[in-house]
C-alpha cells in the first residue's frame, strides 16, 4: 500500500471542519476532535469539553474523518483512538469505552471486532 504525504488524504477525507454557530464560523481540525454523537440528520462533535453542532449525518462524517485516527464503536458514536483510556467489558459482548477525559461510551458488539482489530493494528 502506498504511503501519503504527511498532508495528504484519499478522497473525501477531510483536515477541517466548518462549524456555524451564533453568526460565526469556526474551524475544527479533525484531529481536535474526542468524539462525534449523531443526533438525527446532525452530529454532535465533542472537542476539549465543548459540543459542536454540525448539519451531517454520521455515516458521511466516517467517510470524511481520517480512518488510522477514527473508529466507529456504535451506530451513533465515533471515537479518536488517541483520546480511549481504557475499555471494560460489560455484558453481552458489549464493552464500555473510558476516554482521557473520564467520559463513558458504550462499544456495541456489532463494532466489536471491527474496533479491537483497528486497535491492535495501531498498537
């Protein structure tokens, strides 16, 4: 597999996120981002304790973050594999994920071998 240019990404993968709030326009890096929540037909983006709204349903957000730094663990729950602490099993296969900040999310056994996988890879 080829390697990429330190700013290079494949298509559709972006570095930057346009988020409109109260008149503004704010920039988020994706690399600033702990994890995104979807919320309907919008993505709750969580950076540095803060929320961002972004009008963007979550599959088309995993397409645009970059794939060694993202992993989807639930249907409605990305996360950035810098910012996981931990992770317990809980029942059912199901695991809860503990990121840096101490916030709880839950890993779905759909996303199970998905996500260790990724994870061991990167390790």
């Amino acid at each position: 597999m080829p390697t990429l240019p330190p700013d290079s990404h494949p298509e559709g993968v972006t570095d930057r996120f346009l988020v409109k709030s109260g008149g503004r326009i704010t920039f988020l890096r994706s690399n600033e981002i702990d994890w995104a929540e979807a919320q309907g037909d919008y993505v709750c983006l969580h950076v540095q304790g803060k929320k961002h709204l972004i009008r963007e349903r979550i599959s088309r957000l995993e397409q645009q973050l970059p794939s060694n730094a993202f992993v989807r663990i639930h249907r409605s729950s990305i996360v950035n594999i810098d910012r996981i602490k931990e992770m317990h099993p809980l029942f059912y296969g199901e695991y809860s994920v503990i990121l840096l900040d101490g916030t709880r999310l839950t890993l779905s056994r759909s996303f199970k071998h998905k996500v260790f996988d990724r994870l061991t890879r990167s390790a």
